[in-house]
C-alpha cells in the first residue's frame, strides 16, 4: 500500500477545487450563456413544417430537416465558434465588440491608420444585436405562453395579454438587478435540458430511424428535391442556432473551458435529443405540426410543462438584455455613444449593471412586437437576420485576426475563413428573403443605432479638432504662466482634460476671467483602450510638469467602471497626494449650436446636440464629488 506524500495530497486537494470551481461555473454558465439557445427546441421545428414557408411533413423532410439542425449545430456552433473563435478573445474578452477592437489600430507601412472601414463594419454587427435583443423577449416568452392555448383554447384570448404582462415585470425588475435570482437560472436551465433530453428520447424509442438524420445526405437530399422552397425553410433551421454570438460575447465572465464543456457534455446532446424527438413524433403523427414540442407532452403534464417553458424563457431574455446593457457601456466606453447613467446592481460582480433608457427602449420596442405580430409563427420571420448578418461579420473579423495578429498563413486561414462563409451565407440568403414579412425590423434597428454611433463619434472627433485650435499646448501655457503670473491660492484643483496635452477650457476660462490659479494643479485624462480591462500596475501614469501642474492619465479598459478614487490611489503610490475632500474639481461644458457651414449635414448635427444634450453629466460619470465640482461653459459651433 502506498501512502500518499504531502504534496501529493496537497495536489489532489488543488485538483478537487479546480473540479468544484469549474463545475460551479458550468451551473452558472447554464443559465447565463446557453439560455437562448436552449429555449429554441420550442418554436424551431414547428417553424419548418408549420410556420410562414412550412414544408410538407414527410419522411423526406423530416430527415433533412433534422440533418440540416444536427450539422448546423456542429458546424456553426461546435466548430466555427467553440474552436476556432473562442481563440479570437481579446484579453479573456469575447463578442463582436471586442474582436471588432482587435482589429482596431492597425498601421499599414505608410504609417497611416487603417482598419476604419472594418471597424464600421463591426460596430454595424454590434448594433444589429440591438434587434436581437427586442425580438429574443418577444418570441421566446410568447412561444412559451402559447402553450396555455393547448392545454385549453378558452386561455387562447389571454395569451397576448399574458405575455406582455410577463415583459412588463420583467423589464421592471431590472432596476433591482439580477444577482439574487440569478443563482437560480443555472439549476432552472439545467432541469430544462433534462426535460428537453428525457422527452425526446421518449419519442426516438417508438421512431429510432430518425437516429441516421446524423448523416449529411438526408440534407442534401431535402434540398435537392425541394429547391427553392427548401432553400427558403433554411431560415426556419437557422433559429436553432440563435444564441450563439451571446455564448462567444459571454466568454469573459466564466472563461472558454466551463462554456465548451457545457456545451459537448450536456447542451448539445440535450438539443439534438429533444430536435430528433420531435421528428420522430412528425414522423408517426404528422398532425401535430402545429406544436410538435408540446405534443410530446403528456396531457397531466402540461401545466408544469408551461411553467418550466416559461421560466426558461424569461432566464433567456434576461441574458439578453443583460448583454444589451453591457454592449451599450462598451460603446460609452470607446467614444461611439454619449455618457449615460449607469447603475451597479451588485457589490460583487461587475457585469451586474443597469442602464433606464435602454432598458425602457427594449420593453417599448419588445411589447410593439408582441402587438404587431400576434404570434410566435409571424415573429419567427422578422428572427435570424440580425445574427445571420453577426455571424458573416464574424467570420470576417475572425480571418483578419488570424492574418494580422496571429499571423497565420493565407493558405491556412483562407479555407478555414472559406468553409465559415459557405455554412454562414446559405442562411444568411434564407433570412433575408424574409426580408418584407418582418426581417426588416432588426436592420431598420441596427441603421438607427449605427447613425446614433456613427453620429456621435464624428461629432466629437470634430469637437476635439476645434479644442485643439483654441487650446494652446500646455508646456506653453506654464511658460506664459511664469512669465506673467496670476494670484496663486492654496489648494489642489483638478481639471478633467480630453487632452492630455492642451489646456483644458475649464482652466484657460477660469485664468482669464479670475486670474487665479490653486498651488497645485492637476489635468486628469480618462483614457479608454481597446482592451477589456487595464492591469492596476499601468493604469495610472503620472508627471510633474513644472510651475505646480501635473499630470494624471489614467487609461481604463472598455468593461471597465471609471473610478476616481482608484486613481487618486494609484497616483498616491507615484508620490501625488491629493485629498479627494479638499480637492475642486473643473470640468467644461459645451453649449452646442448649428454653424452656418457646419461640417456634418443639419439633421445630422442636430442629432448630435441633442444626444450631448441628453447625456449624463461627467460629474456622475466618473464618480466626482458633487459639492466640489466647478462648471465652466464654453459656447461651440458644430
């Protein structure tokens, strides 16, 4: 018998742990990323056979249908994203933001910038999502109310009314944040597969052919003999794929490892179990077209069945809004949208956040679709553009990734890129026929966002050009300051500058006028890289710049939470000392108007002043003291 040595058993304690953590993070990851993905099993099929383009149930069809689902969920889900994108994070970041923001910066061998079309490109894909997140809400909680309507057509009428009353709280508890129920979304989605796995199965032991559906001729069968039409219901096959960009934008929080594993061990084969259920009951009674997935069900069952749909379906709204909140502080962050209030909603997770006027825009747009399309059928149309159009962008990004930072060879990366596309674009074409029976929806909300961040980028970076045409450098301004001197008063001031070079209005306005300046003062610079998050040890950057001025740069990821004393800290440890209680803090406002030779079109400026003008104010923003902040106004001309 041989007994275990100390660090043996000390490595076999470390192996328990790791085992514990990364289970956990599985469960939780359950509920978090997987969803919306898993709640597809309940309108996908019936979509095929029964919805706006249904086909004709048959064995044929059945079988190819079925192909066309396990293939997509391999090839789309299992290889282009769980293989190969997962490896495109940037810094454990993932989305089509972040892998957008790997792309950004590049230099060709001119020196000049490139990448700016690619970065439109990008920042188009990520506000198609927008769409996505009102129609996800939409579709899922009614394709799941539906359900009452089977148990009994006396609740159909109520249906409606019942959906938009589970929107409404749900979009109202978001203010209270998620952290205290969101412990229970990974169980609740792990009994959803369960169930998803038991009641397919169930029907695969009376039909067990349908188990050859794994080989790929059946689908190029199905597509040869139905053509057109078979090329059209493609789009209906895509929604069991909806959901795959939130697994690869969600990668960050629990790290590729708990996601794949989920994924291959217990995801997929609970899908693919419950999808070839389904078929098998077509198969035996094609009658049940109309709900195949309630048809499963024991009639005793039904109540609880509904339930269960229910719950699983708010959890996949909710990863869904989460992600809109989170995609929208991303852009805050990198300058393509105004500040706005953003509220923690958690002492312990970062990604617990609150936006109101973003969430008040998704219930609005989400109870209009609910309304205006009456049913699961009809919204499943206006589904499947917005991630099909994500998904080619992806693959796109993915290759210049591979290219420029990775330095893969063409010959590798070309075909891979290649195979990506030829899977991608077949949906991609289905979707967009469906381009006047609802699929309009999602793109008219991604151009809307992409002028609002489109708009608002321009904007500033013409407001900056004109700062930096009436703010002299700063070296020169403390020359000027010690040739001519003002009244110094005892103090710290800290000006918040856009650049760190030049003089901010705030302190040129304030010298001018009240020919004053504090003993010590300080620019502090908010800078936001394209990293998802910057180390303590090279956040802050000080300088002593001479005459009793410094300088503080503070540079901050784009999921980061701009914090004043964090820097003020940090800056303590490079010998600047500042009392966050006596400290004034200036800051400069723009009071924006229309030139008459403006240099973006009238709407477009108007657009532009009205969004400054519903902006937050920096003072809450990044975390200032409201009794000690100074405003200095600045009239411009856009």
């Amino acid at each position: 018998m041989t007994i275990p040595t100390g660090e043996a058993l000390e490595n076999k304690k470390a192996e328990a742990v790791n085992g514990r953590r990364l289970a956990h993070l599985s469960l939780v990851a359950l509920g978090v990323v997987f969803g919306d993905i898993a709640t597809s099993p309940i309108y996908a099929i019936r979509e095929c056979f029964h919805g706006e383009y249904g086909i004709a149930v048959n064995q044929t069809n059945v079988m190819g249908i079925l192909s066309l689902m396990f293939w997509a969920l391999v090839m789309i889900v299992g290889l282009k994203y769980m293989v190969f994108v997962f490896r495109a994070d940037n810094r454990g970041e993932g989305g089509v933001m972040a892998l957008t923001a790997l792309t950004r910066g590049q230099k060709d061998a001119s020196g000049k910038q490139r990448g700016l079309g690619i970065t439109a490109v990008g920042l188009f894909a990520a506000c198609l999502l927008y769409g996505d997140g009102m129609i996800t809400p939409a579709i899922s909680v009614l394709s799941a109310v539906e359900g009452i309507g089977i148990i009994t057509p006396v609740f159909t009428p109520y249906v409606i009314f019942l959906t938009i009353a589970i929107l409404i709280s749900l979009f109202l508890i978001q203010r209270n944040g998620t952290a205290r129920v969101g412990s229970l979304f990974g169980p609740v989605i792990l009994a959803w597969l369960c169930f998803l796995a038991v009641t397919g199965a169930a029907q695969i032991i009376n039909e067990p052919q349908v188990i050859s559906a794994v080989l790929p001729w059946h689908a190029v069968r199905f597509l040869v003999l139905n053509k057109l039409h078979g090329f059209v219901v493609l789009g209906a096959v895509f929604l069991v794929v909806t959901g795959t960009e939130a697994l690869y934008a969600d990668m960050g929080h629990f790290g590729t490892r708990p996601i794949r594993l989920t994924w291959f061990a217990l995801v997929f084969p609970s899908l693919i179990l419950n999808y070839f259920g389904q078929g098998a009951l077509l198969l035996g009674r094609p009658e049940t077209a109309n709900h195949p997935f309630y048809a499963m069900v024991p009639s005793w069952a039904m109540i609880p069945t509904v339930l269960l749909a229910t719950l699983a379906t708010i959890i996949a709204s909710q990863a869904v809004i989460s992600g809109a909140f989170s995609m929208t502080r991303q852009a805050i962050q990198l300058g393509y949208l105004p500040r706005l209030k953003i509220r923690h909603t958690s002492s312990t997770q970062i990604g617990q956040i609150y936006i109101a006027p973003v969430n008040w825009m998704l219930m609005i747009c989400t109870i209009a679709l609910v309304l205006g399309f009456q049913s699961s059928s009809k919204l499943a149309a206006a589904y499947g553009v917005a991630v099909t159009s994500t998904m080619l962008i992806t693959t796109m990004l993915f290759f210049l990734v591979a290219r420029r930072r990775w330095q893969w060879p063409l010959a590798w990366a070309a075909p891979l890129a290649g195979l990506f596309f030829l899977v991608d674009f077949p949906f991609f074409a289905a979707n967009i026929s469906k381009i006047l029976h609802g699929a309009w929806f999602p793109l008219v909300i991604g151009a809307a966002f992409f002028t609002l961040m489109v708009t608002w980028a321009k904007g500033r970076r013409i407001l900056a050009e004109q700062m930096r045409k009436i703010m002299p450098p700063i070296h020169q301004f403390i020359m000027d300051m010690a040739s001519h001197p003002p009244n110094k008063i005892d103090g710290d001031a800290v000006f918040l500058a856009g650049n760190p070079y030049a003089v901010p209005v705030a302190l040129s306005k304030n010298v001018k006028h009240n020919r004053v300046l504090h003993s010590r003062t300080v620019l502090l610079n908010f800078r936001v890289e394209d990293v998802p998050r910057v180390p303590n040890l090279e956040k802050v950057q000080t300088e002593k710049l001479g005459g009793g001025f410094h300088r503080i740069v503070a540079r901050y990821g784009f999921m980061e939470e701009f914090k004043l004393e964090t820097v003020l800290t940090l800056a303590r440890g490079q010998g600047l000392d500042l009392n966050i209680e006596s400290t004034s803090f200036y800051i400069g406002r723009e009071n924006l108007s229309i030139a008459e030779e403006s240099a973006m079109a009238r709407w477009r400026a108007s657009l532009f002043i009205f969004m400054s003008r519903n902006a937050a104010d920096a003072t809450s923003f990044f975390s200032l003291p409201p009794d000690q902040v100074i405003e200095v106004g600045v009239r411009m001309a856009i």
